[in-house]
C-alpha cells in the first residue's frame, strides 16, 4: 500500500490559498479604483450623503492674550 504524500498536499493548500488570497488583492484593487453603489458601507464619512449635506465642523476661536 503506498503511503500518503503529505508534502504534495501541503503544497497544493499553499498554492490554494496563494491563489485566494492574490484574487481578493485583485477584487480590493478594483473596487478602489471603480468605486460602484454596491460597495458603500453606512456611515462612511466618504461615501455618506447624509454627512456631505451638514456643513463642515466649525474650529472654536482661541482667545487672545488680550481680551
């Protein structure tokens, strides 16, 4: 009976995953590049409609040594 061959298996998981994980890379790049409505998450302050229509947060006046 012929033994399993562990090694080959080890390496077509590290060839699955290498594959895997270089197709998200490739997904994540093209969403950043093609933004689409799909993709928006709530609440993103880049992406929100709601937080482009308040105006911009005001910075209080420091006050002056005098007055």
């Amino acid at each position: 009976m012929a033994t399993p061959n562990y090694g080959y298996e080890k390496r077509q998981k590290e060839l699955a995953k290498k594959k895997k994980k270089e197709e998200k890379l490739r997904e994540k790049a093209n969403r950043k590049l093609s933004p689409s409505s799909d993709g928006l998450a709530p609440g993103d302050p880049e992406t929100d409609v709601a937080s482009l229509e308040h105006d911009a947060p005001t910075v209080p006046e420091l006050p002056t040594k005098n007055g």
